[in-house]
C-alpha cells in the first residue's frame, strides 16, 4: 500500500468531502484526512491511495461508496455516558423539570441524538429516563438518533456492544439494563431498543425542523463531537436549524470543544457542575394570547356559493391610461395572510405565523375566501402548532384542513405525522391508508408506512413498502424534489430508505 497522497490530491479530496458529505478538512488537518484515506482506500481495493483519490474525484461514485468513505472519515469514539457531567446535570436538574412540566399536561418527551455514531449515546438516554420515570410506559417519549454514517447506525440498530463501551459504567447498571451473550458482549434488551428511532440524517445537507424526519418539536438535542468536523459557515447553519427544531426552552448539548460564537448568538449558555448547556430562549411573543377559531368548515359549507368570476370578462392588458392621466407602474401586491404566515414559520417564527394564521381564519366567515385557501391556512397551521408541541391544536386543524379539502392526500399524510408524534400508531396507519387510498403515487406514505411496520417488526410489510415508494422515486430524477417533502430531493429519499432499511436488520 502506497501511503503518500500528494497535497494537490488532498487539497481536491477536501473540497469533494466537504461537497458531498458537508465534513471539513482545512490543511491543518489532511494528514488526519490522509490517515483515514488510506483505510478506505484498502476496502475499495486499492493497492495506491492516491490512485484511489484519484477514483473518488474522477468517477460516477455510487451513493453506497460515499457511505463507505464516510463510515471511515467519521469514525466515532464512544462509550456509555460519556461525559458523566452532562449526564449528571441531566438527571438532576434538566430532566426533573421538564418531567415535572409536562406530567400533568401531555406526558411528552422529545429528545434528539444528532450524530449518534454507534448508538450508546441514545440508549444512555434510554436508560436515564427508565431509571427517572417510574411510569415511563403512560409517556410518549421519542429518542431520535441520526448519523451520516449507515455502517454506525446499522451497529447502533443491533444493540451489541463489546466491554469496551462500558468503560466507568458500574457492574449493577450493565447487570440490570443490558443481557450478556454467549461471546461476552452485551445486548440492549428490546424495550430499549424500541424507545430509539434510528435514521440516515445529513446535518449540513438535509432539511430539519421537519415532521417528514421527525426533527420539530424537540425538547433536547444532544449533538456532541458532531460540529468539530464543520467549517465556520456550516456550524453557523446547523445551529440555526437546532434553534430551530426546539421548542422555546428546550436545551442543546454539544462537547467542550466545539462551543462557537454562532451558539452563542442563538442560545444563552447555563452552567452546571460538570457541563454546560445551552438554552432556546422565548422567541418574541405575539402581541397578545391569541386563539383560534371553533370549526369553520361546516359553517362555511351553508354559506351561498359566490358567482363565477367566469361571467365577467378580464382583460388580458391593463387597460391604457385615460388622456391627460399619467400612467404609473402597479404597486406590488400585498402578501395574503398565508404568504406572510408561511414566511415566518420558514423563519421559525411558528408563534407569530399561528397568530397570523389564526387572527386571518377568525375573519374568514364574513368574507369572500375560497374554501381551498381555507384549506391551506388550516394545514400550515396544523403544522405550526406541530412545531409548537402543541399536538392537540394540530390535529384539530389537521381535521379542518382534509374537511376543506377531503381527497387530499398529502393533508392525511400530515394527520398521520401528528399521530405518529402522539404515539397513536394504529390511527397513523390509518390515515396513511387513508392517502394511499386517495393518492398511490404519494411516495412519502410508502416511505412512512415502511418505517413504521419496520419498527413494528412486520419486516416483510415494511419491504413492500419501501420498494414501492423506491419504485415511484424511479420515475423522478436525482435532484427532483419530493412533493411534500419540504425541500429532500427523490435521490437522498432513496439514499435514506437505504440506510433505514439496513439499520433495521438486526444480525
């Protein structure tokens, strides 16, 4: 094996890496970029790692060969509870609260390991919250766990781990939370496994908050030697989309090293004994508590039905100025409420765009406003008040919409999405039958329903599934986007069915 690859190559490897996959390797750090090069380079059968560089650069590379680089560029050292601080603070002050909050109100809990590499990490929080919630089962907690790399997720999916993850864990915990195995590993018993949802999640590339992956909403993110591999501008828009993806209060974790000022300028930092936490403050408030209407949809379906504006001729110009009148340019239109509603919550303004939204649809009754914009309004506002954590609002507003527009598929797609959240599983499945029903081409039911009969072990269900919604994704090119997928493209869908589907093979 040729170990020297020239600084030219590693230059053109750097700018690729940081391209496809959104890793960052200044020149301080090729020689690291170089090291793991050389691995790769042996697993794709090269005898040169510059000739493999040269490959990589030149070649069509297969979505699979970037996962194969990526799972050694991303090599992930982890161990139960690492970093005890932050478990410490978790368990004693963090968790408590939120625990507290939400017991007498909608028991709900979010929490979101972003860059989980080999999976110990989501089930040391697995683990803290059985041992914290007596009544853990009348919950519904989600733990999302994503990495960039399948390879780790696919081992964190398996749930088997060598003495070598455990190092500082007491012998009581691995002898009550883990089962021992005839070759002397240990396995995360099933009713762990089953509290963590595993997922393909591109940091830099891919859309989130989301409810298409389940990234709204989140009271935790835990996002640890995760950023120390991002340039200044990408580490800028991660934080922003984290900012993003909690709900006002909720709580960011990322390693000692990789505190920035782009942190600082979204989150204000709480310190504990140990480790410090950064915390989403309110965004700024509507002007005052607003509420939203009582059903509109019934009403508005007596109402008479306004003429056809097909009985009045438009032209097809603006009609030229009378003599004498000079004639001055139209003004821009003013956005409608949904435009505007629609901008902030981009903006992740979710308060003010419901307050938007809601204050348009109270007025709706005694004006002219076609039942499909009511529509519209009532859906982005189910999806608002999703990202609110307010799922009871959601789905009552996810019921207005589909009654404003009842073969839609894409609106019992969203319903769907908000039971899921819930843990309403049996109704979710429901509602995307519902959209398979109205709407086969629908590629995101497919996608959903194989996730869920994936974690419900129907393996063969799941797979039928997923190869339809592979199918439909072959009809679309690489970089068309996904209707109703709020900016992922057909290939990084069909990249993370991939990965999801071999994450939830256990050996």
């Amino acid at each position: 094996m040729t170990h020297h690859i020239s600084d030219h190559l590693l230059s053109r490897l750097s700018e690729f890496v940081s391209s496809q996959m959104g890793l960052h390797f200044p020149e301080k750090r090729w020689r690291d970029l170089e090291r793991r090069t050389i691995h790769a380079a042996r697993e794709f059968g090269f005898n040169d790692a510059g000739a493999c560089v040269q490959w990589l650069l030149s070649s069509q590379v297969s979505r699979a060969e970037i996962e194969i680089l990526a799972s050694h560029l991303t090599i992930g050292e982890t161990y139960f509870f690492r970093e005890q601080g932050s478990f410490d603070a978790l368990e004693s002050r963090i968790l408590p609260e939120l625990i507290s909050s939400r017991r007498e109100k909608e028991r709900r809990l979010r929490i979101w390991s972003a860059g989980c590499s080999s999976g110990e990490e989501p089930y040391s929080i697995a683990i803290l919250l059985r041992k914290m919630i007596p009544d853990l089962e009348q919950w519904n907690v989600t733990i999302l766990a994503t990495d960039i790399n399948p390879r780790a997720l696919g081992k964190a999916a398996a749930g088997i781990y060598s003495e070598w993850s455990f190092r500082g864990v007491p012998q009581w915990m691995k002898d009550r939370y883990f089962t021992r195995r005839g070759d002397g590993r240990l396995e995360v018993p099933y009713a762990l496994r089953k509290m963590i949802t595993f997922a393909n999640l591109n940091l830099v590339e891919d859309s989130y908050p989301s409810l298409v992956n389940n990234t709204n909403a989140m009271d935790i993110i835990f996002c640890r030697n995760v950023l120390m591999y991002f340039g200044p501008e990408q580490i800028n828009r991660v934080t922003v989309n984290f900012h993003r993806s909690l709900l006002d209060g909720g709580w960011l974790l990322v390693s000692p090293c990789e505190t920035s000022s782009a942190i600082s300028a979204h989150f204000d930092a709480v310190t504990f004994p140990g480790a410090v936490f950064y915390r989403k403050g309110g965004e700024r408030k509507p002007s005052a508590a607003f509420s939203c209407p009582a059903p509109i949809v019934e009403a508005l379906a007596h109402q008479p039905e306004m003429p056809s504006h097909d009985f009045f001729p438009i032209p097809r110009e603006p009609l030229p100025p009378e003599i004498g009148e000079e004639e001055s340019p139209h003004p821009p239109p003013e956005p409608s409420a949904y435009e505007e509603a629609l901008t902030l919550h981009r903006q992740g303004h979710y308060a003010l765009a419901a307050e938007t939204l809601c204050s348009f649809l109270s007025t709706i009754e005694t004006t002219d406003v076609p039942l499909p914009i009511v529509g519209k309004a009532a859906a982005l506002l189910a999806q608002l008040f999703a990202d609110l954590g307010n799922l009871a609002e959601a789905l009552r507003w996810s019921g207005e919409a589909i009654a404003a527009d009842k073969l839609n598929g894409e609106l019992h797609y969203l319903r769907a999405t908000i039971f899921q959240e819930q843990g309403a599983i049996d109704d979710a499945v429901a509602s995307l039958k519902r959209a398979l029903y109205l709407d086969h081409t629908f590629v995101l039911t497919h996608f959903a329903l194989g996730n869920l009969c994936q974690r419900q072990g129907k393996n063969k269900e799941s797979d039928r599934h997923f190869d339809n919604a592979l199918e439909l994704l072959r009809t679309h090119r690489d970089d068309d986007p996904v209707p109703g997928g709020e900016g992922m493209t057909a290939g990084r869908l069909a990249e993370i069915i991939g990965s999801t589907r071999a994450a939830g093979r256990r050996p």
